[in-house]
C-alpha cells in the first residue's frame, strides 16, 4: 500500500518538470550553511532523474552556492494546492563540473534567460534602479546543482484522514512508513 504513495509523488515530481504550469515547477529551497538560520528561496525545478536526482541552476556567486560549499544538505519544499499535496525532500547538493554538460546545458539555455547568469554585479547586491543592471558578455556564471534526495516526507491533506509517510533511501532502494499526520 505505501508503495502506492511514493509512485505518486515520484510522479508528481517528474510532472514538475514534463507539465506546463505544474505547481513543483518552482520549489522552495533551504540551506543553512555555516549560520544558524536557514535561508529559503524560490528555485526552477530543471531537471529529474529516474532515481528523483533534483536539478536546479543558478549563478555561481549566489548565497546558496556559499552555503552549499559549507554545508550540502538541503532541503525542498514543494506544495500542490489542488491535490492538497506537500513534500518535504532532504538530500545532498553537488556542484556538477562536467564541463561538456555545462556547456551543452547553457547552449540549450534561451538567450533571454542566460541575463541570469551574466550579470555584472553579483546577484543580491544593492542597485540603484532594476532596469539597470549591467551584463558582462565575454563569460558567464552558470552552474548546476543537482541533489541527492535521502529523505522525502508525503503529507496529503485529505478528510476523513490525511495521509503522511516518510520515505528514506537505503543504499538505491526506498524504504517507507506511515506517520501520524
């Protein structure tokens, strides 16, 4: 039975990428770092694997990339309001360094969504005025993360019961079990 439940939400995540307008398209992502407050931010759900290996881009001089280096566990909130679906994944980042990935990924990249990756000043810096941020046109700060899950947590808000279970991974297989919700 509890089988069921994680083929959903493998489902599910991989809709976040394969349906336009699906809610786990934009997750919430949390890292902590060295800190003791965790910073959370909304990120673009780009990539999955079959074994749920969550892929995300960013500019390598961000915050998180910082946390990451001090820290590579994460987490992951992603919320399906018309199924009244939550999951909470843990797992841990790494930085990908295949530079033909890289490459063959930012080729692939719209040219109006690589101004992500280009800017002149690092991204969380003060300007003066949004529409005039600066872009540098010889190099680029694209990287990629991709996450590990070992934890992912199934809360579905449905009456007479709601339903939660925790799913952690054991070596490549999932284990779960039911939780009170």
């Amino acid at each position: 039975m509890i089988n069921s439940f994680f083929e959903e939400l493998s489902t599910e995540i991989h809709n976040g990428i394969n349906e336009r307008g699906h809610p786990f398209r934009f997750i919430t992502m949390a890292t902590v770092g060295n800190e003791t407050t965790a910073r959370l931010r909304t990120v673009v759900l780009r990539e999955v694997s079959d074994d749920l290996r969550l892929t995300i881009y960013t500019d390598s001089r961000t915050e998180k990339m910082k946390h990451i280096a001090d820290n590579n566990q994460v987490s992951f909130l992603l919320y399906h309001p018309e199924k009244m679906l939550q999951l909470k994944v843990e797992g841990t980042a790494e930085i990908a360094t295949n530079t033909d990935r890289l490459q063959t990924t930012w080729q692939n990249i719209q040219p109006n969504s690589r101004k992500d990756y280009i800017t002149q000043t690092s991204p969380g810096n003060s300007i003066k005025n949004p529409d005039h941020v600066e872009y540098v046109k010889d190099k680029n700060y694209f990287t990629i993360i991709d996450i590990t899950p070992s934890k992912i947590e199934y809360l579905k808000l449905k009456r007479p019961n709601h339903i939660r279970a925790l799913f952690i991974k054991m070596d490549k297989s999932w284990n779960g079990e039911f939780l009170v919700p």
